[in-house]
C-alpha cells in the first residue's frame, strides 16, 4: 500500500494532478480541497494517498491531510458511496463540517452536495454516525501551500474539473459564466461555485 508521496508536483487539472518522485510520475486523484492546499507547479509536494487496486485499473488518491484521507475511507465503507463519491463529497465540504453534519444529522447541508440526493444523505448519517463520534482534527489545512498566479487556462480546467465532479458540461459551463475570474486560478474558481451552491 502506497501511504504517502512526497515528489515535485509538475501537473494538476482537477480532480488529478501529477506528482514525479524518483523518476517516476505518480497520477493522483484528489478532492478540490486537497486541490487548494497544492503549492505551484514545480514545487513539492507531500500527501496522504489511498491505492485502490481493481481487476481493470490502479487507482491513487491522495489528500492534504490525515483526517482527510480518514474519512475518505470511512466514505468508502458506506453502502453505495464509491471513490468517484466520496471524492466528490470531500470536494464541496472541508471534513470537520461534514462530520458536524453528520453528527446533527443536517440532511439539508448534504444534499447541496453534488450527485447527493435525500436517500443518500440519510444513508451517509445512519452509517457514519457512530464512525465520527470522537472525530477531532488538529492538523494544518495546508501544509502545501504557496502563492499561485492564475495559468491562462484557468477557465477550461474549472469546467473539466467540475464536470469530473459530475456537473454535466452545459451546467457546468452556466456555473462559472459571469464570476469575476481575473487572477484566478481554476481551484479558486470552482471553489468560488461550490460556495455560491452552498448558499442556496
């Protein structure tokens, strides 16, 4: 089991970015929060990754922090929720205010979420109630992080990467029509819609 990287991070188009370590280039999947913890292109990086090994495919994941990847797995062993999910959960709610949902059974904050529906939301509570009852997270967010500009394709990899997260294209592209995007680099605009979409 691959249970952590440290490598020059030279690639990152949410959900996946590309970590070299060694000589070896490591394709890694990782929620958008773990996305804004990333420091620039060619400076390193370390993450906590997950390898999800299946008959057709090797699959990494990795996460900015500890608690973060904790709770991916504990994601994983809820009936119906898959990696592709529990990635996406993690992408539009940091950890400790997803367990603060679960622990008060906020259905109504977890089905804001993209691709959870009211069943799902009341699965996630039932199952995960008793996983998250001496829950604490006393790391740093962003261990990682270094200012970054915004590269010039920022708007294209926002839509991919919201589309990864299963916004289908044309919703996709609506989401991000009309914010203010100068600066900004693809995580801090899909960051900015995941917001919007929790406040309404």
């Amino acid at each position: 089991m691959i249970g952590r990287i440290r490598g020059l991070l030279v690639e990152k188009r949410p959900p996946r970015m590309l970590v070299e370590c060694h000589g070896v280039g490591y394709e890694i999947e990782a929620p958008m929060t773990t996305f804004w913890a990333l420091p620039e292109i060619n400076h390193e990086v370390t993450l906590h990754t997950h390898l999800i090994v299946r008959e057709d495919a090797q699959l990494l994941f990795g996460f900015a922090t500890l608690a973060e990847r904790r709770l991916f797995q504990s994601l994983l062993k809820v009936n119906g929720v898959g990696a592709k999910m529990a990635v996406t959960i993690l992408s539009g709610i940091q950890a400790d205010e997803f367990v603060v949902c679960i622990q008060r059974g906020d259905t109504a904050r977890l089905t804001g979420l993209p691709g959870i529906g009211k069943k799902t939301a009341e699965r996630l509570i039932v199952e995960m109630r008793d996983r998250v009852t001496d829950w604490t997270d006393s790391e740093p967010f962003a261990p990682n992080r270094v200012a970054s500009g915004a590269p010039p394709d920022a708007l294209s990899d926002a839509v991919s990467g919201l589309i990864a997260l299963g916004y289908k294209p044309q919703e996709a592209s609506k989401l991000v029509h009309g914010l203010e995007l100068a600066g900004k680099s693809s995580e801090m605009i899909i960051r900015e819609v995941l917001r919007g979409l929790a406040k309404s």
